[in-house]
C-alpha cells in the first residue's frame, strides 16, 4: 500500500520530512525529449519527459510528479516501460538497471 504524499513549502522541510521513514539512499533521473511511458497502480498510462526518483532505506520509491515540486508522492507500485523491450519493469528493476 502506498504512503501518503509528503508535501512542505520549502525543499529543505521536504527532505527533512521525507527522511523521518528513512534516510535516501539513491536518487536517478531520467530526460527524454520523445518521452517514456509510465503506468500508476490504477493501470493509468502517462508520458513523461523528465523523471526524477528517490530511493529511500525503506525500500520505498518517491517523486515529484507532474511538476509539483513541493510533494514527493510514492511511486513504489508504478512500472516504466523499457522501450528496448517493450515490457513494463518496475521501478526497482528500473532504478538499479542502465536501460529504459
């Protein structure tokens, strides 16, 4: 079950909240100017262009999505679709691989 979006004003009490579960542990990013596919826990698809993710010590996955950059929502559950592939990995799988 996901955890509740950690939301603050400033990007310093984010992190600081962020924290109070665990220290991060990793963080990757990823730029494409033609996109990627991601699938929520709904099965919702979005395209993104740019995605930053936070690997926290609880093993939980977190980013700021669509631009809000005041929340880190929990993204543990989502799944990104490899395009060499063209199969739906997991955010772990995706985070600790080369490939999108």
């Amino acid at each position: 079950m996901a955890h509740s979006p950690i939301t603050s004003d400033t990007h310093q009490q984010l992190m600081i909240d962020f924290g109070v579960d665990g220290p991060q542990v990793g963080e990757k990013n990823i730029s494409l100017k033609e996109g990627f596919l991601v699938r929520d826990e709904s099965g919702a698809e979005k395209n993104y262009t740019h995605w930053d993710v936070i690997h926290r010590a609880d093993e939980t996955y977190w980013s700021p999505l669509d631009g809000d950059r005041k929340t880190l929502y929990d993204i543990t559950s989502y799944e990104i679709k490899n395009k060499k592939s063209d199969q739906w990995v997991s955010v772990a799988e995706w985070f600790t691989s080369e490939e999108l």
